[in-house]
C-alpha cells in the first residue's frame, strides 16, 4: 500500500450515496492563551480538542487481501514523543484505494512550536514501521495575563 495523502481537521464527512469525502476546519496552526501555572509537574497540558487524522492511501496489489499496519505519533518541537497509536486494517481483494480517519481526544502540548503527526506504515514482511507521512501543527502558546 502507498500513502497518497494525510491532512489534519476537526471534522470531516462521508456522503452515503455518493461515498465523497469531506474536509472540515482544518488545522495548521493553534494559538493558546493558557496561564502558565496550569502546566502539569511534567510540563504537559492536554488541550481538550477532537480533531481527527484523516489518509488516503493507494492499494498496489489489489488482487489479494491485504493488511494496512500503521502508527501514529505526536512529537513535539524537543522531538519527544508525547502519544502514539497503532492500528491494522484488512483490506478485502479488489479494492483499489482506502481511507481511514483516526479520531484523537485532546492533544498533549509542552511548549510552543512545531508539532508533527508522524503516520507510519509496516510493510508485509517487514519487521519496523517506516515514516510516509509528517503533519505539522504549529501551536502558539501564550501567557495569560491574571488581572
């Protein structure tokens, strides 16, 4: 299977009878403006926002089943990992391309940069998962100023 596409939003859509997909808010940069004291003891906050992480990917050998295995991290600008998840999906013989959504519950933060959602994909017969795609999120943190 080969990764075509991944695009990070807060919605997105399925029409049932025409099966199109669609794409809603999303996301390329977040400015926060959190009081600082809020951060936990190990400098993380968890910013309580659904977003969803929706891939496109193309099936090479549609004439067998196949098994999409595939890891999701989020890394933060110190290059720490902060959350990641794994998933397979089989994939039936015959179909020819394939979407998935990954639905992710609040988004753990540590300083303001760049934050990338790594998708990474273990090939059949392959013993590590290797990088196919980098999301990047810029979020912005700012103090809250209490008055």
């Amino acid at each position: 299977m080969k990764h075509i596409w991944s695009v990070l939003c807060q919605k997105s859509s399925i029409d049932f009878e025409t099966n199109l997909l669609s794409l809603f808010e999303c996301l390329e940069e977040l400015s926060l403006e959190i009081d600082k004291n809020k951060f936990s003891n190990n400098g993380n906050l968890v910013i309580p926002i659904g977003v969803q992480l929706v891939s496109f990917w193309s099936i090479e050998d549609a004439n067998k089943d196949n098994i999409l295995e595939i890891k999701i991290e989020l890394i933060d600008p110190d290059k720490k990992i902060l959350n990641h998840f794994e998933n397979n999906f089989f994939i039936k013989k015959g179909i020819l391309r394939f979407r998935n959504r990954a639905n992710i519950q609040g988004i753990p933060v540590t300083v303001s940069g760049r934050y990338n959602f790594n998708i990474m994909q273990k090939k059949e017969g392959e013993k590590d998962y290797k990088i196919v795609s980098e999301i990047p999120l810029d979020i912005k943190i700012i103090n809250k100023k209490i008055l």
